[in-house]
C-alpha cells in the first residue's frame, strides 16, 4: 500500500533532520519502501510517498524521528487505479 508521508519539521529544523540523515541513513524497516520526497520551498515540511504492506512498519520508523518531526500519514491510491474503480461502479 501507498502512503504519502506529510513531515512537518520541529521548529523548523531542516537542518537537524538532514544531519541525521546523513549520520545515520534512513533507519527503516525491512519492508518499508521510500519512493520519493519533495521539500516545501520554505523548508518547513517534507512530503514522502512510501510503501509498505503493514502500517506498524511505518510506525518503527516514525519512531526514531518524532523528537524532530511530526507526522500526517495518509495512504494514497494511483489516480488512475481511483477512476478504474469508479468507472465499473
């Protein structure tokens, strides 16, 4: 399943966010997957999609990141996959 990942950086705190990055990689799960990421031109927030078949995957990541971030998860469908679905209904 999809998920578009909405960080919100503590206090505006790009900078710690990618210092940790770079120290200590991602840090997810096996079976979690990173697609992609944009970052706000203010540098206040990320938007990641990531896959992953069960939501506590996502949660074992969230976890090494929350002192930084805060998280809005929202799982995503293909827009195409959306009107396949509503086209036979």
């Amino acid at each position: 399943m999809l998920f578009m990942v909405v960080e919100k950086f503590r206090d505006q705190n790009a900078k710690a966010v990618y210092q940790r990055l770079s120290e200590k990689g991602r840090m997810m799960p096996e079976g979690l997957t990173y697609i992609d990421s944009w970052v706000s031109a203010d540098l206040d927030q990320c938007f990641q999609l990531m896959e992953a078949d069960d939501l506590t995957q996502l949660q074992q990541w969230i976890s090494h990141w929350t002192d930084l971030v805060s998280f809005q998860i929202v799982p995503v469908v293909h827009g195409k996959d959306t009107a396949a679905a509503i086209a036979t209904s």
